[in-house]
C-alpha cells in the first residue's frame, strides 16, 4: 500500500486474504514505507522498506515487537 492506493501484488494481496495472517511484513514498495495498517480484519501489515523510490537510504529500520 502507499497511502491509501494497492500499489503491489494482488495475488499475494488475494493469498493474504484467504489466510488472514495476524501479521505481514513486507518491504518492496518503497514509496509506501508505514505500519502498522489493517489490510484485512485482523490482519496487520508492516512495509519495513528502508530506502525511497530511488533506492537511497531514507527510513530507520522498523522494529516489530510480537508477543506469542
């Protein structure tokens, strides 16, 4: 996602679906760097990407704290 716009794959968006993980974390789309977002109910996505839309080193790394 960036923003408010799907902006990656909408086969892994569909799988994704279907699995309803508690939590994604991913990192390609570089323009679309936030988190924590709902993306399913009860799904929570993570973009951790650490550069911007031209692969310069823009973000501090995210940290993700998970409880079990």
């Amino acid at each position: 996602y960036a923003g408010a716009e799907h902006i990656g794959s909408k086969a892994l968006l569909t799988r994704v679906c279907e699995l309803r993980p508690k939590l994604v974390v991913f990192g390609h789309a570089h323009i679309g760097h936030h988190g924590p977002v709902v993306i399913v109910p009860g799904t929570v996505g993570y973009n951790v990407a650490c550069a911007d839309s031209l692969n310069r080193p823009a973000y501090l790394p995210t940290e993700i704290s998970v409880q079990s």
